[in-house]
C-alpha cells in the first residue's frame, strides 16, 4: 500500500477553513455593551458604598473617643482630685459604669431611649438589641448600620452617670453607688434621651418634637440630668467628715491635668461624631468644640487671676471642662465666633459658681459636678437658643422646605422658650428622679459608708486595696 504523506501546511489550512464559519458567526453576534443609565447607578452606587464605609469610619472612631472620655479621662480626672486614700474607689466608679451600663444597654435601655414609643420613653422593640443590625435606620441616620449607631450612643450613656460620681466622691458605698446607677440609667437617662434624640420625643427637633430643643450632642440629656442628679446627690448625703474645715485638697493634680487632656481630645468624637456622618457638619462641630474649650482656660483662668492673682494648673483644666460643657448643646448649631463667646462665659460663670455661690450655700460637690456640668449645661443650653444658626444647621424648615431661622439673633426668638422648656424639663425629671432613687437605695441597702471607713479611706474599705503602696524600707 502506497503511503500517503499530507503536508503539516495543508492540514493548517483545512482546520482554518473549517473553523471560519464558526468565529465568524460568533464575531457577527453584538457583545452587550452596559447602557449608560447602567453605568451612571453603578458608579452612584460606588459612591455611595464609600460614603458610608467613611461615615461608619468616622463613627466607629468616635464611639472609640467617647469611651476614653470616661475610661482614662473622667477617671484620671476624678481620680486626680480626691484624698490619696480614696483615688481607686474613685476611679473604679468610672470605670464600673464601663461595665453596668454597658450591659444594661443592651438588654432594655437602647430600646427605651431610642426605640419608638409614647414623647416620653421608647418601646420595647429593641429589648435584648433585637432588630439592631447591620442596616441603617433611616431616622437616625441612612448611612452607618443601626449597630454603629447603638454603639455610639451607649458611650454616653455610660459617661453620663460616671460624671455623678464627682459629688458624693469619698462618701457612697461602692454597692449603693452600682444600685443607683442602674436605676438612675432607667428612670433619668433613657427618657430624656428619647425625649431629645428618640424617634417621637417630646424635645426632638430633628424628628419634629412638641417643644424642639436644640441639643447636638447633650447638653441637657447629659450635662444638665448628671449636674443636676449630683446636686442632690451632695445634699441628701450631707458633707464629708470635716468639710470644709479640713483641708482636702487634690493629691494629684498631675493625674487630673493628663485627664483633662484626655477628655478635652475625645470631646471631638463626642461633639463631631453626633454629626453622624463625616462631612461639614463633623467639621463645624469640630471647629467649635476647639474654640470654646479654649476661651473656657482663658475665662476661668482670667478670673482666677484677677482674683487670686495667679493662675492655677487646676483651674485651667476645669474651664477647658466648662468650655466643653457649654459648647456641647451647640456644637453643631453655632459658628466659631460664637463658640468662643460661649466658652468664655461658661469658664466665668462655673469659675464663680465653683468659688463664689457654692462657699455661700454651703453643699459639699466634692469635684464640682454641679458646678461645671449641671451650671455649664444649662448656660449653654440657653445661649444655644441664642446664637444658633441656619447656616450651620438649617434644622428647621417650613412645609415648602425652605430654611427657617434657627436662633434668636436670626429672627426665632421662640427658640429660647423651647431651650428654657427642654432645659426645665432635664431640671425636673433630674431632681424627682434622683431623689425618688435615693431614697429607695438609702431605705434598702443604705448610701453612705461609715463614719470609720471614711475616716479610713474608700480604697480600703471598700475594694480591699490602696493606689500607692509605698516602701519606707527602700
């Protein structure tokens, strides 16, 4: 049989023959090329993916800020100003509320302030964060997940009854102090945070409140309940052993300097994070919350001086604490020339309350609670009212949505009746509540350590330990 031997060339032609008709109807059929609507809400959606992975950025680190505001800060701040004997207990009550409320939070308290309910309270929607996932709730904010938000706000909610602890410092047993906390969280903080910032609250000016009260970020439901609440703290207990003819001066200032610092850096995230978002608005509080703790060393420190004639390291951190507090309420309402009025007047204002009306009533605020916090709060709740501005904040407009005045100097001057409303209203709700639970704590368990554990010292009689063991051997 004769062999027949093809060519490798031959074979190459055939199979690009055969294979022609193939490519050539699969070249002929149109790819599908995206339309540009396609395009335009794909990029849209891009955008606004990252716009939200910045919001939560944003607010995940300031939950993060506001925490060191209680835990370094108030406890290294509080800690600072009590006897050396009592600096642990001190700062054990801080950092206790780290712990309680958190969970308290989460079982019922973030479903009574901010779940839907009556003007007063929330529901019960939320109990055990039921329905708090990973989705935004659009009343609150469409862009960082409902979990976010719930994290955030419990970082205030646990410095706001650590703030408290300033007046009855040295004094309340550690186990009435865990008791009352609790109770004050459910019967002073969560309704006055639904009444504020809660979803059909009385006071929300954002969601259409019967009175709207412009708090940004506490004014009243932080500054006022817990200055307040400490007052009558100070009062029911009575005066320490001694007060005010013994001397009971701080033990370390440096420690509270390093607090103040603390507190006056995570400020931010609790003023610029209640923007909710990281845009203008973050800026604008930023900006002011700087200005106004700035004008408070200089007020507080300059009526220090004309006083006393020096300035002390202890005043100018409690008039940085005093700017913080006024600016809060107005942080994201109000302009920067405005901010440094505020902080001025609150670092004058708490410096002759703290020196001048508290020697003259004679109560024993131990670390000043009252007269930064509650004081502070109140003077910038109202001079929020004031200076309050569309341009910073068009929170309010009218049914065709065109902007309305916010404060006073813009043409509202109805605004300072719903501030003095929201303001009397955190007064009220703070001394009927507080009293109602101290009294019930006082008649079951008791508040007040004994006379020989106070003369003893809170450290060791109530946590078994002291803050500094010192060596005399060495």
């Amino acid at each position: 049989m004769r062999k027949i031997r093809v060519d490798r060339s031959v074979i190459a032609v055939f199979f690009f023959m055969a294979l022609t008709p193939a490519l050539w109807a699969q070249a002929s059929v149109p790819s599908a090329v995206p339309s540009d609507s396609d395009r335009l809400a794909k990029v849209e959606q891009q955008v606004a993916d990252a716009k939200a992975s910045a919001d939560n950025a944003w607010m995940l680190t300031s939950a993060a800020l506001v925490l060191m505001m209680t835990g370094p800060g108030l406890a290294l701040f509080y800690g600072g100003l009590v006897r050396k004997k009592n600096v642990l207990s001190t700062m054990m009550q801080s950092f206790a509320m780290m712990a309680l409320i958190t969970v308290l939070w989460a079982l019922c308290s973030y479903s009574l302030a901010f779940g839907s309910g009556t003007s007063f309270i929330g529901g019960f929607h939320h109990l055990f964060l039921s329905g708090v996932g990973l989705e935004p709730d659009p009343a609150y904010s469409p862009t960082i997940p409902q979990q976010t938000f719930m994290i955030y706000q419990l970082m205030f909610a646990i410095i706001t009854p650590a703030l408290i602890t300033g007046a009855f410092a040295e004094r309340m047993k550690f186990s009435a102090m865990a008791v009352f906390m609790v109770l004050w969280s459910f019967l002073v903080y969560d309704p006055m945070a639904h009444m504020v910032w809660g979803k059909g609250g009385l006071l929300n000016a954002a969601l259409g409140g019967r009175f709207p009260t412009l708090d940004f970020a506490g004014g009243t439901v932080v500054h006022i309940t817990s200055g307040v609440s400490a007052l009558v703290c100070a009062i029911y207990l009575g005066r320490r052993l001694g007060y005010p003819k013994e001397p009971m001066t701080p033990h370390s200032v440096v420690l509270s300097f390093v607090g103040a610092c603390l507190l006056w850096v995570g400020w931010f995230g609790f003023n610029a994070g209640s923007a909710l978002s990281a845009g203008a608005l973050a800026t604008s509080a930023f900006v002011t919350t700087h200005l106004a703790t700035a004008t408070g060393v200089i007020g507080w420190a300059g009526a220090e001086w004309l006083r006393n004639g020096k300035a002390s390291a202890l005043g100018a951190i409690s008039g940085a604490v005093a700017g913080l507090v006024a600016i809060t309420p107005a942080s994201g309402f109000v302009g920067p020339m405005s901010a440094l009025v505020i902080g001025l007047a609150a670092g004058i204002v708490c410096y002759l309350m703290v020196t001048k009306v508290k020697m003259r009533l004679g109560y024993d605020d131990s670390l000043d609670a009252f007269g930064v916090h509650g004081v502070g709060g109140t003077l910038g709740a109202l001079l929020t009212g004031i200076f309050a501005s569309s341009a910073v904040n068009p929170i309010f407009r009218d049914a065709q949505g065109a902007v309305l005045p916010s404060g006073m100097i813009e043409g509202n001057s109805h605004q300072i009746v719903n501030q003095f409303v929201g303001v009397v209203m955190a007064w009220i709700i703070a001394i009927v509540g507080t009293l109602v639970i101290l009294k019930i704590v006082d008649l079951t368990i008791g508040l007040r350590v004994s006379p020989e554990h106070e003369v003893q010292g809170l450290d060791l009689s109530q946590h078994g330990e002291e803050g500094y063991y010192w060596d005399v051997s060495t």
